[in-house]
C-alpha cells in the first residue's frame, strides 16, 4: 500500500512545461511557479547535451495537488518570457 501511495505521490504533482522560451531558465520557472505553492524538486528546464541549449520544455513537482492544480489554472497558456506555455499533469514514459 505504502509504494502505491509514494507512486500516486510522485507523478501527481509533477507537471510538464511545454513551448517554453529558449531563453527561460530554472530560476525564471521557479519565480514563476512558486507562487502557487511548495516546489518540491528542483526546477528543470531540458537542454540538449551537446550543444547546452534549451530543448522548449520542462518539469516543476509541487509538495501538493491543490498548488499543482491551482498553477495549472493559473498559468496553462500564459506569457512567460515571450511565449505562451503549455501546462500538462506529466506521466511516466
């Protein structure tokens, strides 16, 4: 019982960023998304591993639903450094 909880936990909360800027970093991310509570995990913009530069998405875990929830309302085709984001639950691949 408890692993299906930790598993429910952790995929919840975790929600995925998509037309982000090329320019959008970390710190953009979380000033952005703390607002709409607790981040648990460290913000994650994706880059390429060659070239270093961003690949136009990323990740945020929120600590729970209700500010996950709230920042998927809030913020799902919103402007953020020039473009308007895409805002998704993530799911394990």
């Amino acid at each position: 019982m408890c692993y299906e909880i930790v598993l429910y936990d952790s995929l919840l909360f975790r929600t995925l960023l998509k037309r982000l800027s090329y320019d959008t970093n970390e710190t953009v991310l979380k000033d952005a998304f703390e607002e709409h509570g607790e981040i648990v995990e460290a913000v994650k913009v994706i880059c390429d591993h060659v070239s270093g530069n961003s690949r136009g998405y990323g990740f945020v875990k929120f600590a729970s639903e209700n500010a996950a929830s709230t920042a998927l309302k809030d913020m799902d085709g919103q402007l953020l450094d020039g473009r308007n984001i895409r805002m998704y639950y993530a799911h394990k691949r």
